[in-house]
C-alpha cells in the first residue's frame, strides 16, 4: 500500500493530504554530470576535525568546532595532516571522519550499479531501471564494428520498455540492459566516501565505476579540501580521461 501510495504521490495523482505531503514532479532528463553532491551538513571538515581532537580535549564538540574554525589556515592543515597523513597502505581513515553526512545524486549503468550496491556503509535510494536516462556504448562495442547492431539491440529494448512501462514498470524494468542508465541518491560520511573513491578507482576496478569513483573524489576535493587532498587515488587518473578512454557515449 505504501508503495502504491508513493507512486501515486511520484506521479502527481494524489492529492496532498492536509497539505503536508506535495507531489513531486518526476525529472525525466538525465543531469550531464555522473555525480553531483546534492547536500553536506554544516562545516564537515571543521567537524571531522574537530571530532579527531575531542578524545583528548575537556572542550564540547561544538567548543572544538569554533576551534577548528578560527585556526589560522596553517594550523589546521596540520591538523588534516597529523589526522591522514600518517596513513599506512592498508589503515583506513579515521574515525573521526565518520562525523560528516555527504549526500549525492549518482547516475550510472546498470553495471556499475551493481558495484555501488555492494557499498552498504551507505544508505542508497535507486530509482527504478528505466530506458528514459540513455544509455552507454562502450568503445570496445565500436572498435570490434559492433555499434550498429548495438544500437539497434538498445533501440529495441527502448521501444519494448515504452510499451509495457504504463502497463506495469515492474514487468518492464525486467526488458533494460546493463547499459542504461539510472539514477541513485547516496548518503555516506567522508570515511565511507574515502573508501569507496579509493577502492573504486584502482585500475584493477571496472572502468564504469572508476568513471564515477573518481568523479566523486573531484567533487569532495572541492567540498572539503583540507582533508579531501589526503584521498589516494592513482595517478594520472581521472574522470574524463576514462570516459574518452572506454566510452564512444555515456548517456
Ligand atoms: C577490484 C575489485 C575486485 C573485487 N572482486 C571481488 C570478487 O572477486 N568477489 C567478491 O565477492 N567481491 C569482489 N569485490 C567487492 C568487494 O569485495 C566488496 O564486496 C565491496 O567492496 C563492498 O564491501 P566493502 O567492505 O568495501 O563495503 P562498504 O560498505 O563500502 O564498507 C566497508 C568499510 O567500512 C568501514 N566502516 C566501518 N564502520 C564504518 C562507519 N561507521 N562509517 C564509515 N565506514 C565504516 C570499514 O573500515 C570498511 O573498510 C571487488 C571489489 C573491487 C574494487
């Protein structure tokens, strides 16, 4: 019931009830980035900080935080530093990192999606397989001359999926390749993110996750730089670079 309910709600065919619940409006069209960082608590780098400080301090953790925050910039990149940069090849980062929230919308492939799902340190929303967010061809698909029947074989698992969807979108969903996209929100603390962007971009990775591992380790490089930079990735990897590199379309 609760699922039909928020389908219908989805959908926009529910009224509200006491003007509390509002349909929402379902985006159809597929973001142009793979993962965006949607929200962050407050401060993530002050806290994660200031929480790796509190075990020895008499201080509240809120007193640590305003610490945190008036430390002039070379202070507390010595505190990022004595907090990550002591790491072994095999320690994971701090606990302290834990007391931070990231929330990002993610759009992927079926296939790596079943390397995301694997992540159960993080709370994860997908949103039904669909036909609608495109899909991938992956160069090996083009180099082998196999693109056009490629294409035809996506075309036609689009037009079955457009056909049944109405009906049922379960019964329809069964009719997706790997190759299409589809879109999950992720929740996770910056120790889990740390995890999943260093596990997920080694090169013995598959090419598809590593695109959005390390599309993820941009984003949180921008979002908290101080700890961010500590994240070890391989070198001269990038997100770019692995989509020219294995992919003739993403999307
Ligand atoms: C190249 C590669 C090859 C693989 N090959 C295989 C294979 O052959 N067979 C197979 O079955 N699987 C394989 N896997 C998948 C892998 O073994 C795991 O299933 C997958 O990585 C998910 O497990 P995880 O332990 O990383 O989970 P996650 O849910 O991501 O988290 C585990 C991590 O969470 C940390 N942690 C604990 N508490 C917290 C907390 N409160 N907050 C944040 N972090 C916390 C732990 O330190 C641990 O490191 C492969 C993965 C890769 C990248």
């Amino acid at each position: 019931m609760v699922r039909e309910a928020l389908q219908a709600l989805a959908d926009g065919k529910l009224q509200p009830v006491q003007g509390i619940a509002r349909p929402v409006k379902l985006l159809r069209e597929a973001p142009g980035e793979p993962v965006r960082l949607l929200g962050l608590m407050p401060k993530p780098e002050a806290a994660a900080l200031a929480a790796a400080l509190y075990p020895y301090a008499a201080d509240s953790l809120e007193g640590l935080v305003q610490r945190v925050e008036a430390m002039p910039e070379s202070e507390r990149a010595r505190l990022a530093q004595t907090v990550l940069g002591e790491r072994g090849d095999h320690d994971p980062p701090d606990r302290s990192l834990e007391h931070t929230a990231f929330t990002f919308e993610i759009v992927l492939d079926q296939g790596a999606y079943f390397e995301l799902k694997r992540h159960r340190m993080m709370t994860q929303s997908a949103q039904r397989l669909t036909t609608r967010l495109g899909h991938c061809v992956p160069r090996l698909i083009s180099e082998a001359g196999l693109e056009p029947a490629y294409r035809e074989a996506m075309a036609m698992a689009a037009q079955a999926f457009d056909e049944l969807v109405a009906w049922n979108p379960d019964v329809a969903s069964y009719l997706v390749p790997n190759a299409f996209l589809r879109r999950v929100a992720v929740t996770m603390n910056l120790r889990e993110a740390f995890h999943f962007c260093e596990l997920r971009s080694a090169p013995n990775a598959h090419f598809s996750i590593r695109r959005i591992a390390l599309r993820m380790a941009e984003v949180l490089q921008q979002a908290v730089p101080g700890l961010g930079n500590y994240l070890r990735l391989p070198i001269d990897a990038n997100w770019r670079k692995m989509e020219e590199e294995h992919f003739t379309q993403v999307g």
